[in-house]
C-alpha cells in the first residue's frame, strides 16, 4: 500500500516565498494547510484573492498566527511537516513554532525560514543582514538543541531580485542597456534560483528521508555565474558593450554609512541591500565552502526535476 504523502502546515503562506510553497504543496497532493492572521479583505484585497484560489485547491485555512502560541499548537497537532516562510523581522518568532513542536511531539520535518544562505558559513557579516544572521543561528542551534528534526533549505539568490537587475539588489528589476555597477571584481561566483523551483524542490525533501537533518543547497550548472559572466549574457543579447563601473569594498562600505537605514532588515532598503550584496561579492560567502557530511546539492539529488533557466526567463523578455 502506498504511504500517504505529508499534511503540510505552511506560516507564512501568503508572502513572496509562502505562496510558492503552498501552491507546490497543493500540486504535489500533499493536505495543506495555511496559518492565517485574521484581516478584512477589505484592507488587502490582493490577499483575500490569493487566499480564495488556495481555498478552491484545497487548502484548509487555520486563523492564528507565529506570535499567537495556542493557535501554533493547535495548527501544529493537524499535521506532519511544519515549513515556516515568516519574513526576516519575524525570525524569532519561530521560537514558538519550535516550542509547539516539541509540546505536539508528532511533527517529522520542520523547515525554518531561511532559503537564502548558509548561516553557518558567514563570517562577520556588516550591516543589517548582520541581525538575520544572527537571528537564523538563534533559530537553527534551537532546533538542534531540542532535537526537532529538521532541513536547512539554502536557496542562494532569488532570480526575481537578482538577475534582471544584473547581480544587483537596488535596481528597479528592469536591466540596464549602458551602464552597470558591479560590486569587487564581478568575478565571484554565484547561483541564482527561481522562487518556484524553490518551492518545488523543499516540497519534494519533506517524505525523503534522505534530507533528514541535512542542508539542500541549490546550485544549478546553468545559473551559476559571475556577475561579469551574467553581464556579458545580457550584453550579447542586446548587442551592445556596457560600461561598467567596479565598486571596492571600501566604496560600498562608505555608501551604506552614509545611507539612512529606513526599514530595518528588509529587502528594498538601500543599506539592507547593500549589506546583503557585500556579503555575497566581497565575502563571497555563498561559494567559499563544502557542502561536508550534513550538505546535499538539490539538482543532483533530484535530476528529474527541471528547474527554470533564469537568464531566458528574466532576460529575454528585455533584449
């Protein structure tokens, strides 16, 4: 008899990344189900729409929310895997996601929001991404500590942010035609990844029992590249030389000086973002390590499952 597949509990269902992992939850057959804070649709029609079409596929709406902890333990008693999609202001609320873990005592997989980097393997980061960080490692020495079990999904680069803005995070997503700001010597390597592929790789993890307490990294052959590598693509493609203004280190650091920092530890302000690009082209922190015994590289791990060629699906439309 085939074993039924994972009833998925998803925080955070609604943002840029949760809405990825609940429709791949959804199209993969798994019962989904979504913690939601009570809103009037009135207020964020944009997300009463979004919740409806997911109600329509099947997902089951609990109300709650990560701060409310008898609506987490209740949520959590409803399901096997937990994957948290909470965004980089409410990192330590997980806290109480693992909290109810351990109460409920059933829970097989817990995936914290992270999909960016290996917090393990940044070394002093600067800036506000400094607090993500340090926020992460909280979250991922509390996992181990109290023995949930677990998988780090390290997602790299978000294509959406990174490559129609040509390996920036402070551009407009559209790329420029005549001139580009590369960060160091644009020749550190990076890999980009698309949200949905994301999504449908972490989905695929939670019933492998390969990925048990491991890290999945993704870095597909053909998104990853240098900055340069990227930028000689898009030059290609419209026929034309750029030029290209190389910003030290030292540069950088001084513009996030002199930049107010607004928001605090999002994406889209000027100082988060500039810390965020410093530690990945000066630290070069997404690419300086091995995976070691507790590190899996997902395309190699699941060859069958295509993924998105980030260079035609952000750059083409734009040539």
């Amino acid at each position: 008899m085939a074993r039924s597949k994972s009833r998925i509990l998803i925080i955070g269902a609604t943002g840029f990344i949760g809405r990825q992992f609940t429709k791949s939850s959804l199209a993969a057959g798994h019962p989904t189900f979504l913690l939601v804070r009570e809103f009037s649709a009135s207020s964020n029609p944009e997300k009463a729409k979004l919740l409806e079409s997911f109600k329509a596929s099947g997902a089951n709406i609990l109300p709650g929310s990560v701060e409310d902890y008898a609506s987490v333990v209740q949520a959590i008693r409803k399901v096997d895997v937990v994957i948290s999609a909470v965004g980089c202001l409410q990192l330590m609320s997980q806290m109480n996601i693992i909290k109810a873990i351990k109460e409920v005592g059933t829970i097989q997989r817990f995936i914290p929001s992270e999909y960016g980097v290996d917090y393990d393997r940044i070394y002093n980061p600067v800036g506000p991404i400094k607090t993500v960080v340090d926020d992460s490692l909280k979250i991922r020495r509390a996992v181990e500590a109290e023995g949930v079990p677990y998988t780090y999904i390290i997602g790299n680069l978000f294509a959406a942010y990174f490559v129609s803005s040509l390996g920036q995070l402070i551009l407009n997503g559209i790329p420029p035609r005549d001139k580009i700001a590369i960060y160091g010597d644009g020749n550190c390597k990076v890999s980009f990844l698309e949200e949905e592929d994301v999504a449908t790789f972490t989905i695929k993890t939670v019933d492998d029992p390969r990925t048990l307490n491991k890290s999945l990294h993704f870095m597909p052959p053909v998104n990853t590249m240098s900055v340069n590598e990227l930028v000689s693509q898009w030059e290609k493609m419209i026929g034309r030389t750029m030029e290209k203004i190389y910003v030290s280190e030292e540069e950088l650091l001084k513009n996030m000086a002199d930049t107010q920092w607004e928001t605090s530890s999002t994406v889209g302000d000027a100082t988060f973002d500039m810390s965020c690009c410093h530690m990945v082209y000066f630290r070069g922190d997404l690419r300086n390590f091995q995976f070691g015994p507790h590190g899996l590289e997902a395309t190699q791990l699941y060859p069958d499952l295509k993924y998105t060629n980030v260079v035609e699906e952000y750059l083409s439309p734009y040539a």
